[in-house]
C-alpha cells in the first residue's frame, strides 16, 4: 500500500488530492478544485500522471 505520508499533489492547481483507501495502480483520482484527474502509476514509490483527454 501507497505511503499515506506521500502527497499526491495536482500538477494543475498544486492542491493536495486526498489518496483513497485500497488505492491500487491504474486507479484515477479528481482534484476536487479544478478537476484535473491524475492516474496512479505505482504505489512503491508512489507515482501518477496528469490524465490528458485527447480531443
């Protein structure tokens, strides 16, 4: 499981995104601000990407 010391941190808006319970890779998560959604990449180390809609 993800560290919950880690921050996981809108690469928007620099808001924190709260991590959810049982968070596993692939998951996606919603800045509650702006709505940028980030995808979790790994859990050890934690790392995520900005989700980018494609038009």
């Amino acid at each position: 499981m993800a560290d919950a010391n880690l921050k996981i941190t809108c690469p928007d808006c620099n808001s924190e995104i709260p991590q959810i319970e049982g968070m596993v890779v692939g998951d996606i998560l919603e800045c509650s601000e702006c709505g940028t959604e980030v995808e979790i990449q790994s859990l050890e180390p934690l790392t995520y990407r900005e989700l980018i809609e494609e038009k």
